[in-house]
C-alpha cells in the first residue's frame, strides 16, 4: 500500500498534468480541433477497454496504483522535476 507522502507526490503530478491538458485544449480555437478531440472522446467511450482505462486514469487510481509501486524518494524526484 502506498505511503501518504507517495499518494500525494503521484496526485500532485496528476491534477497537474490533467491541469494542463484541459488548458491546452481550452485554448484551441479551431472548431475542427475541438471535433477531432470529440470524435476522440467519443471512440474511447466506445471501446471498453479504452473506456476502462480512461475511467481508471481520470478518478485517480492509477495515480494511486502508481505511488504505490514507486518508492517516495523517486516520486518527490519526479514530482520535483515535472513542477520545474
């Protein structure tokens, strides 16, 4: 079982990365941008495997699964250099 210390370290990088995702993809103006993102979302919601694994990456439990698999000290490595 993870560690607090690991939990926090792998969900801080997480909503980060997501963060930056959701901004990158706010800031697109282009309406066929926004249509490729949603026939995206759409084919993954349709593969249920894919639809699987979205749902697991996006409620925070690979996140989880994560930390618990790395010790803290390379987490709070990564968690620093991805905040860099």
């Amino acid at each position: 079982m993870a560690r607090p210390r690991q939990r926090r370290a792998a969900n801080i990088a997480f909503v980060e990365a997501q963060s930056i995702r959701n901004k990158e993809v706010l800031e697109k103006k282009d309406p066929a941008i926004h249509a490729q993102n949603l026939a995206a979302l759409r084919a993954t919601a349709a593969d249920p495997a894919r639809h699987k694994e979205y749902l697991i990456r996006s409620s925070m439990i690979w996140s989880l699964r994560h930390a618990a698999r790395l010790p803290s000290e390379i987490l709070g490595e990564i968690y620093v250099i991805e905040r860099a």
